[in-house]
C-alpha cells in the first residue's frame, strides 16, 4: 500500500486547516524525537487517533496524514497502549540500518578509475542525492572552477541552529547561498571559519568517497580521477545516528558507529524527493545504506516509501545489495506438514546479552514457535496473533530472561515474527518451528548485519541467498551486487538475491574494487567495498537521465525504463543462467550502455522521419534482444 492509498495529499501537517487534524507542534516533536525514553514507531490508523492518544499519558503522534503517523511510546508500554487504542491498525518498529561497506587505502598507486570517458555526457542539471555521512562541501573537487558550489541543498540531522524542512522539524537546512558564503569565507585570511556559516562536516569520508566517484571535478590537467558525471549538482542528507534505546529494541548491545534508523532515512527521501520537485530537475538518489530487518518482501516503510515517490518521471533511487552474502546472517527452510518441524539453530557469541531474531512465512501457515536455551530451559507454544500487531511478554529462565514480540501480518501476505530475547546466554539456542496448519510451510529468518553482532553470534546453517539488504525490495529501486574486476569474481561478502516478491535484484553487478575517488582533506584515496559499486551504478543512472532529458522526444525516464536500460547494458558470461542471485542480469558496461542509447536515438529519429512523411497511421515498436536469438530467428 503506497502512501497515495493511504490517503496521502502531500499538504504539511503544519499547514493543515483546523478542519483536518491535530498534530505535534515543532518542539513537541523534537522532544520526543530525541528523548531516549521514548521509542518510535510508523502506525496506520482509523479514526480520531489525536483524541485517542490524548486519553494516555504514556504516548503521543505526530500525525502525517489523515491514515499515517508518527508514534512516540514510553519505552516498555507498547502493549498497554496496543491495548488501550484499537484506533492503531498496523505498527513498524524502527529499522537499524549500516552504512555500505567501504574499505579506504591511502596509498594510491595501484588504483585505477571507476569510468573512461565513453558517452559524451557530463550530467549537466542532473542532482545527485547522498544519503549517509555528508559530504565535504569544501572539497575543490565539488566546487566549479568559478568558486560556487555544486550543492544545491544540505540537510544535516545532526544540527540543531537554523531552519529545519517543512515537514519533519528537526536538524538544519543549508541552501546553496549558505554553503557559497561559506565557501568565500574559507579562502579569505581573515580567520573567520566557513563552518560559522555552514556547520556541516563529513567526518568518516564515506559520502565523500562516494561523491567523488559519481562526480568529482577534475582538478588540473595532471589529475588522475576520472568521475562519471563531474558536471552534475549535489543535494546531501547527513543522517542522524540512531538513538540509544532503538537500537536496544532492534536487539544491539554492542557499541557501534554510523547506524541509523528508519524513521530518519524515510524522512530523507521524502526531503530530497520535495527538493526535486521544487526545482524541477532530474534526481538521482544513492541510499549507501541497507539493513538485515524486513523480509525482502518490499513491505517496509521505507520500500513503500521508495515505490510511492520513484512512480513519477525523473526520480530514481539506486542502492547496492550489502556484504552479508556469506549468509551467516540469514536461514531459510520448510515446515513440509502439519505436525512436522524445522529448527532454527543459533550460535550465540558470549557479549551477544540481547538477540533479535526475525521469521517471515505465509500467513496462511499456523506454526507453533518452541525456544529453548543451551541450558535445555524450554518456552512451548507461543501463542500468535494475526489480527493486530501485538507485543508479548515471557519469562523463559530464573535468571531474569525474557521473550518480547510482534507478531503481524504484511501487506504482501506474510506473517512476520519479530523476537527479542533478553539476557541471552553462551552457546546454541533452538527455535523450532512445527506445523499446526501447512498450506506452504516455507519460512526466512534473519537476524542483524554481521557487524551489529558480538563475537560468533550467527545461524548454524546459513543460507546466502536472499542476503541482499532492505530496501532492495522496493519495486522500482535499481541495485548492484559488488564484483572484483581484477580475477573477475563476486565479492563473497556481497548481498545475493533474490527478493521474496517485487523484481528481481540485484539488477546488475558492478566493479568495487580500488577505485580512485575523493577522500577528506582534499586528498585522493582508493575505496572498496559495495559503496563503490553503488556509486558506479548512480553515476550510469545520472548519464541515461541526462540523455533522457536533453532528448526532446523523450522528455525523461521513469524508473522501470531506466532499469531496462541498465539490464539491456550487462555483459553475460557464457555458461551462466542469467539473471541469477550473484551477478544479476550481468556485468554492468558502459560501453555497451552508448550503444543501448545510441540505439534508442536511432529509433527515436527513424520514427520522426516516418511521422514527417505522414506515414503516422501505423504503430512501431523497438525491441532489443540478444545478438544470439535473433541469429536464431533470422535462421
């Protein structure tokens, strides 16, 4: 269900008539957004969900939409208010998302270039979107040789000093006047600091490094950098991290940087896809980001988010599919009948005093779920639950650890199981799974990213498909695994497919591997991991969006077309079965890409010289099939 469906009109709450709906007024909200008491939840509703929250003291919403809001609890009474308020239809918690993977070698010299100079496009009025740790606006490289800047716009969640964006009130927006100020003042020698200006500050490198593949200027003629689209404009979202006591929820014990929650991500798509309409330009957003919760199954809010605002012509979202491939991370298996089971077995690492484990089958199925601990201490048939979301409290053990809950259907038809397990202990716990009704019986399980998890803390029997990350479920996401063009193999780490429903990802594979770009303090690194693959992958979509636009016959792509574009631009091996889990529809070429655009021209103009000749009463089709099938067909 898209937000459209919900009922969403794109007006602001905060410019609502008082016939609408009350919401939260700005400080309101930032106090409970930011409050380590309160945890944050996406609901569906019906009714006056304002006057019915209003009634508890405990919880309150931020209304978005006359069916969606915002839900802030006081951490631990989710039940009670579950309980108290049948005006809440559904319920998300928050997911914990990482940043791709990027691996940084400050020694140059074995790095090669992500892009050679093969379509004559240089992403002219094309913004690009980042999505992640920021970008350093004062870098040469994303600065014109006239000392503006190519950044159009930065929203930094992390700032609380100027004007927050129109509809989620917190963080900072800097326009372009702001960061060219900035930039003045930081070539002056008056001592002033450009950050007086523009706070705003890159300090891992990631988005930087991902911003220099896509489109770092050339600085010099003895510049060894080649970008794909150096010509185009920047619109940056540096995330806020994700608040202490959602990452306890989602089951994270260990101390960690550079995570986020979706509630903040969700808010940044919904930023850029606001920035893209108001300056009526082609978009392309790069999410270097993903996470292991959600059942690939696209039914997240953050998907669902995607899907809604990508149906529109010239906003296109790109990701890459994660390192969690080897599986360690994800299970799979079958309830084959009634009365018969399956064991989910887990490994848990000795710091590893919280897990979060979740399970996705048909919800035609009725399974009972068994957990028991490396004690041999056993919890029997939990009950579940399919009319509402529901939270459950257990005590499995003495020694004070707990099962908590949510048991809820999806859109898409499938029961999803989220448990936490309070104050684990060492060693193999077991959750069996045995059927009481089988229609279909077949189930996924997922737990964390890898480097969210303390010590050896994983499945004993891994699955490595359907390893790619939300929000690779989305309908109309473009994504790329990551391949070492060096001994031309995957990256065993990269995230495999394929999704449960929606299309097939990952659409493409794309090198990753020392990749000359742009790093912090103006330097030059080489960077590698998915993140570069990502970025590649954002730098092909920003050419073909430019091409689309500057051709009058055309006026732009939507999202499906772009991606036939990129599949009919993939190089296939001879002996594989495409597309499959690892390499997608093939190796992505740019190469092969000029000739897809040439071709598409060469129809585009045959159909003009037809139309001019008012032979107009027939209809034309263009196909492009492989070179193989069609010796076939023509023999």
């Amino acid at each position: 269900m898209s937000l459209t469906e919900w009922g969403y009109d794109g007006r602001n709450p905060r410019e609502l008539g008082e016939g609408d709906f009350k919401t939260l007024t700005d400080e309101e909200f930032r106090n409970y957004y930011f409050s380590e008491d309160y945890e944050i939840y996406f609901i569906e509703y019906s009714g006056d969900i304002f006057t019915a929250i209003s009634k508890v003291d405990y919880a309150d919403v931020y209304i978005t939409d006359k069916f969606f809001a915002i839900l802030f609890v006081k951490n631990g009474m989710l039940n009670t208010l579950l309980e108290r308020v049948p005006e809440i239809i559904s319920l998300q918690p928050n997911a914990i998302y990482t940043l791709s993977e990027l691996k940084v070698d400050g020694d140059t010299s074995n790095g090669v270039n992500a892009y050679e100079n093969q379509i004559p496009l240089t992403g002219e009025d094309i913004i690009v979107g980042i999505i992640g740790t920021g970008m350093d606006y004062l870098n040469p490289r994303f600065i014109n040789e006239n000392g503006e800047s190519r950044i159009v716009s930065i929203w930094d969640q992390t700032i609380e000093k100027g004007p927050s964006p129109s509809f989620y009130p917190y963080g900072t927006v800097y326009n372009k006047e702001d960061i060219d100020n900035a930039i003045r003042i930081s070539k002056n020698t008056t001592g002033n600091s450009p950050y007086d200006i523009v706070a705003h500050k890159d300090e891992v490198g990631h988005g930087t490094a991902i911003a220099g593949i896509i489109g770092g200027r050339l600085i010099g003629e003895v510049d060894r950098i080649n970008s794909i689209v150096p010509k185009c404009q920047f619109a940056v979202v540096k995330l806020t991290e994700a608040k202490k006591n959602i990452l306890t929820t989602a089951g994270i014990v260990k101390d960690v940087n550079n995570v986020y929650q979706s509630s903040d991500i969700t808010a940044a798509i919904r930023y850029l896809s606001e920035l893209q309409e108001s300056l009526n330009k082609p978009m392309v957003v790069y999410l270097s980001i993903g996470s292991n919760f959600g059942g690939r199954n696209g039914d997240t809010i953050t998907e669902r988010y995607i899907d809604n605002l990508t149906n529109r012509r010239d906003f296109f979202i790109v990701t890459e599919t994660g390192n969690q491939g080897t599986g360690s991370t994800h299970t799979s298996g079958s309830v084959v009948k009634d009365g018969t089971t399956s064991d989910i077995l887990i490994n848990v690492g000795k710091l590893q005093t919280l897990l979060n484990i979740t399970i996705y089958f048909r919800s035609q199925d009725v399974i009972s779920i068994t957990i028991t601990s490396p004690s041999g201490n056993t919890l029997s048939n939990i009950p579940l639950t399919t009319n509402i979301e529901q939270l459950r409290y257990f005590s499995l053990e003495e020694n004070n650890i707990s099962i908590d809950y949510i048991t809820r259907t999806t859109i898409s038809g499938y029961l999803s199981l989220n448990i936490l397990i309070k104050n684990t202990t060492e060693g193999v716990w077991n959750i069996r799974l045995t059927g009481v009704d089988i229609i279909n019986g077949v189930y996924n399980a997922w737990m964390p990213q890898s480097e969210l998890l303390e010590g050896d803390t994983r499945f004993l029997r891994p699955d490595p498909s359907i390893t790619l990350l939300t929000p690779c479920g989305a309908s109309n996401i473009v994504a790329t695994s990551n391949y070492n063009q060096i001994n031309n193999t995957i990256v065993e780490s990269s995230g495999k497919g394929f999704p449960i429903r929606t299309t097939l990802e990952p659409t493409v594979t794309n090198a990753g591997v020392n990749l000359l770009t742009a790093g912090l303090n103006n330097s030059l690194i080489i960077g590698t991991g998915g993140a570069m693959a990502g970025a590649v992958l954002t730098g092909a979509v920003a050419l073909i969006s430019q091409w689309g636009v500057s051709n009058e016959s055309l006026m732009g792509f939507y999202a499906p077309q772009v991606r036939n574009i990129i599949i009919n631009s993939t190089v296939k091996e001879e002996g594989k079965l495409y597309p499959n889990i690892e390499w997608g529809f093939g190796k992505f070429s740019f190469n092969l890409l000029h000739g897809v655009l040439e071709r598409i021209g060469g129809a585009i103009e045959t159909r003009k010289l037809i139309e001019s000749n008012g032979e107009n009463q027939y209809s034309y089709l263009y196909i492009n099939i492989p070179s193989e099938i069609f010796q076939r067909i023509k023999s």
